[in-house]
C-alpha cells in the first residue's frame, strides 16, 4: 500500500486509542496497515468504531470512520472522511457483476466512505484488483464526521438512489433496487 498516510503517534487514552495500544499499535500508519488487513465484513453496529478491533473486521465506513475518530481523538484534524457515491460496476467493484448483469443494471450508485488527507483520497476498504477506480465513477462528494457514518449516510445514499431510480426511468421499485443493492455487498462479503 503507497499512500500518503498522516504520520503521527498515537498517544491519546480515548477508546480507539486504547484498543490500538492494546494490540501493540503506537503510530497511526500502524493502525492504518492493521485496519486495511481486517476482512471485508459488517461490524454489529456502525455505533461503536471500537468494534473494527474486537470483532476484527469492518466495511468501508466503520474502518474509515475508526480511523478519522482515531486521529480526532489525538488532535490531528487534518484527516477528512468523505462519503462518495459513485457508480459501482464489476470494473471498479469485482465481485458485483453477476449479481448487476442478473438485474440488468449497467451498474448501481453506491455509497463508499473514504478518507481524504492532502486532497489524496486514502482508502484502505479491502485489498482488491481492479480494473478502474471508483473515484473515476464520482457522482457526489461530501464530507462527514465518524457519528454520520449510520442513519445519516443511509439516508442520503438512499435519497440519491430514489432521485436516480426515477431520472434514469429504472424499471425497479425502490425496495427492489435495495435489495439488489444489499445482495452486491453480500456478494462483496463472500470473496
């Protein structure tokens, strides 16, 4: 992973700083390696960012949101979280094809949080082969805070996938496009 990742130690006696310590982490580029190894996997809850530690996995908004809280809670400021929706295809997203081409779908907008440091997009989700980015597939940027990570970024990917479903004349009932939704990120789940 060549990054350009904040160098600083982590010194703070906050809960995610307590968990790195507890697992010998002491500077964040650390922490940054051991979270990006952690299996592709939902936490129980998007609540409690110390759960990336104890339950040893994560998805792209509790391990980036665990590691912008993290710097937060060693007063460096500087990191971003971004939540960016952007248009998931097998080329940006391998995994998800089969379950697109199933339904049809070119591909499907899709909330990815990120962290953004020196205006460079860091993003540590899983180690994956891809043929494009989804950077390159950006439909909407905005920045968040660790807390946002939940009903706040639900409400707005499914708002944005409401408004694209009825401009784009998609021939799928919302709940239908959820759905379809939901069972890429199983199939994500499943490499």
């Amino acid at each position: 992973m060549n990054l350009n990742i904040p160098q600083f130690q982590i010194e703070s006696e906050a809960p995610l700083s307590q968990m790195c310590h507890a697992v010998g982490i002491k500077k964040f580029q650390e922490a940054v390696q051991y979270i990006f190894k952690l299996p592709y996997r939902r936490n129980s809850s998007k609540e409690d960012l110390t759960l990336v530690f104890s339950e040893k996995c994560g998805v792209c908004s509790t391990k980036h949101a665990a590691l912008a809280a993290l710097a937060l809670e060693n007063g460096f400021k500087e990191l971003k979280l971004i939540v960016g929706i952007y248009q998931m295809n097998e080329k940006n997203t391998p995994g998800v094809g089969k379950v697109l081409e199933k339904a049809n779908l070119e591909y499907m907008p899709e909330a990815h949080t990120y962290l953004v440091f020196e205006k460079n997009r860091i993003d540590i989700t899983r180690e994956i082969e891809a043929e494009t980015s989804p950077f390159d597939y950006l439909l909407l940027e905005k920045e968040i805070q660790p807390n946002q990570i939940g009903k706040y970024k639900v409400n707005l990917h499914r708002e944005f996938l409401d408004k694209w479903r009825m401009e784009k004349n998609v021939n799928y009932s919302f709940g239908a496009l959820w759905k379809i939704r939901e069972d890429c990120i199983y199939a994500l789940s499943q490499m």
